[in-house]
C-alpha cells in the first residue's frame, strides 16, 4: 500500500465551481498534514497545514479524520488561477511523505 | 526576505560525468531536504539535514549518491558517474524544524545525455 494516496485527476471543472480532492495516508502515527501546490514545472509551495478541527483559508478548507486516515482539501469558487497539482503530505518525525498530487484544471 | 537558492537552474552533462547541485536554505532554518522528481511523478525523498546531527540518508538511491551541508547552511548534492535514469528536477527544501512546513527552492533541471 502507497504511505500517500491521492486520486491522480484530472479534474476538469469550470470557473466558480467547488471541487473537493481527498487523499488517504497509511501510517497512523503521522503527526502532521499538509497541502502543497506544485504549478507546471514549477517547485512545489506550501497551501496550508492541515489540522485536526479543520481550517480554512479564504476558498480553500481542509480537513483532517485521523481515525480514517483521511485529508481532504476543498476549494470553493475555483479561478482559473487555480489550475495547478495539489500535493497531499504527511509528516512522521523527520520525514515528509508527499503525494504524487491531484492535477486541477479550471477552464473559463 | 530570501528564500531557499539553487543552483545551477539546470544542468546537461554526458553520462558518466560527475556533478554538484548546490543548495542554500532560507537564513535560520536548521532543516534542510533533498528532493527530486521525475517528469510527471511525485517527490522521492533523497536525504535530510538537521542542525548538526547525522542525516537521514535513507532515501538516497545508490552510493553514485552524497551530500554534505557545510556549517549548517549550504549544502552540496553529488552524483557520481551520472547515468541516464538520473535526469530529473532536483529540489531543495528547508524548514525551521522537524515537522514543519518545507520551503522549496526552484530546484536543478538535470539532464543527463
């Protein structure tokens, strides 16, 4: 089983749609969670951290069940700026896990 | 202020060749990571640097791989005699600890022919 899963996409929405990407971690002990953006050929930048009560962000809002093992990342009335892969990362200790991502595209 | 520098930008070179990617972290940060990431695929974890502690090489691929992080703050990946399979983006991160958040740099495009 992969430590990092995510559904590859990609997901083709229109501008001002809600899109939801969701991913699942295989080590329980995790301790952190984040949510990266990587744009093409571009290096990866931090999104927002990811905690336990869940957070957002202007559009974006994550979400976090430790019990499933599960972070979820929303984005509501998407731009096209948007378009970009989401990477989904975990942290055990010293060691952050990363996704392969979720390509979003957002067309006018 | 600056952040995580890399150089160089890209890199071609023949196989069998040695080279040196540099990395220079954001001033304070005591973690430093090694990166890369092969066109379409996700980040693979190479090494990590902790203040003065050994690092965690276990990501390195083969021992064609080192790096070594020089005071605490620069640090210098090696590739010995490049092979082909090598070609990928190499990316540098730190961050103010274990655990949180990785600041990238724009990485070394390396190409191997």
């Amino acid at each position: 089983r992969k430590e990092v899963e995510q559904d590859p996409g990609p997901f083709n929405v229109p501008e001002g749609a809600t899109v939801a990407f969701n991913c699942t971690y295989s080590n329980s002990a995790s301790q952190s969670f984040f949510w990266y953006r990587q744009d093409c050929r571009k290096e990866p930048k931090l999104l927002m951290s990811v905690y336990s009560s869940g957070n957002e962000d202007g559009r974006f809002t994550a979400q976090l069940n430790r019990a499933s093992q599960y972070i979820s990342l929303l984005i509501r009335d998407s731009k096209l700026s948007d378009s970009a892969t989401y990477l989904c990362v975990v942290n055990f200790y010293s060691t952050l896990t990363f996704g392969k991502g979720t390509m979003l595209l957002v067309s006018p | 202020g600056a952040g995580v520098s890399q150089s160089p930008s890209n890199k071609v070179t023949e196989k069998g060749k040695d080279v040196e990617l540099r990395c220079d972290p954001i001033s304070g940060h005591t973690a430093l990571y090694w990166y890369r990431q092969s066109l379409g695929q996700g980040l693979e974890f190479l090494i990590y640097f902790q203040g003065n502690s050994a690092p965690d090489k276990s990501g390195l691929p083969s021992d064609r791989f080192s790096a070594e992080r020089t005071g605490g703050s620069v640090s210098t990946l090696t590739i010995q005699r490049t092979q082909q399979e090598d070609s990928a983006v190499y990316l540098c991160a730190s961050s103010t600890g274990q655990g949180q958040p990785q600041h990238f740099g724009d990485g070394t495009r390396l190409s191997i022919l």
